[in-house]
C-alpha cells in the first residue's frame, strides 16, 4: 500500500529545500538563496618507474572547498554585508563561524553545516532597472577553510 502522507515519515519523504537560516557568530540573517556547499578531494596520479603496469594509480590529495554564494533582499539602512567587507585592509579581515542550518516544520535544525572562518571576497550590489518589477537583492560571496556536517 502506498504511504498516504496521514502520518509523516522521515525515510519516505525528503526534506524541502526552503526552510533555512544563516548565522554568522550570534547574528542571524535572512537569505533567499544559498549556493556553494560543496567540497572535493583533489586527485594525485602517481606512477612508479618499476610499476608493471602501464597506468597511473589515483589516490585523494588536499581537501578543497568552493565559495558559498548567498543572496538577500535590500532593506532601507542594512549595511550590514558591506559593513563587513569593508574591513578588508591589506590581508586584514576579522573571519567569522558561519553555520547554515535546515530546518523542519518546528523551526528544528535538521542538518547543520558549519563554516570555518569565512570572510566575505565578493559582494554585488543590485541591478537598477526601471522597467523591473523585481525585489532589490544583493549577493556576497564567501571565502572560508572548510565545512563540517552535522545532521540532529
């Protein structure tokens, strides 16, 4: 018998995508999007001279991650993405603990993704169009050294 939905399962159904929240120390702030969670190993070939096959063996090197891209609406006097970039002075930037959580349907963080020492590399401000009928958004992106997963 197929699962009705009556009583939720939480093996049967994935969790929505759209339900999350970002922090930044104790800050939270309200995005509309965020891209960029992803890590990879980096591949290292390597071939003895005296290997008696004719291929390279592939084995993990160093870890790396991606920037994490976020966007937000503009608000009237929240200065607060630019505020921080500004910082940057000459290799001097004051890194923060980011930590993106989704949630469930109780406001419940169910997967956690923590970010060490993240600092803003990119920020881009909205595009005027006086023709548009859109939402004012602003896009930083976020430089860090690495993320952890922790799922409740």
């Amino acid at each position: 018998m197929a699962d009705d939905g009556s009583a939720q399962s939480t093996s049967v159904w994935p969790l929505p995508k759209f339900h999350f929240q970002v922090k930044w120390d104790d800050t939270e702030l309200a995005f509309q999007e965020v891209s960029g969670l992803d890590m990879e190993a980096q591949v290292i070939e390597y071939r003895a001279g005296n290997s008696p096959t004719f291929s390279t063996v592939k084995m993990p090197g160093l870890k790396k991650s991606g920037n994490i891209t976020m966007k937000k609406g503009v608000f009237k006097s929240d200065n607060a993405l630019f505020d921080w970039f500004n910082e940057i002075q000459m290799n001097i930037i004051k890194r923060k603990a980011l930590t993106i959580s989704l949630l469930d349907e109780g406001q419940n963080p169910t997967m956690v993704w923590k970010v060490a020492n993240a600092f803003p590399s990119k920020i881009t401000s909205t595009d005027l169009k006086a023709e548009g009928n859109e939402v004012a958004v602003e896009t930083i992106e976020i430089a860090h050294e690495g993320i952890t997963i922790e799922n409740s």
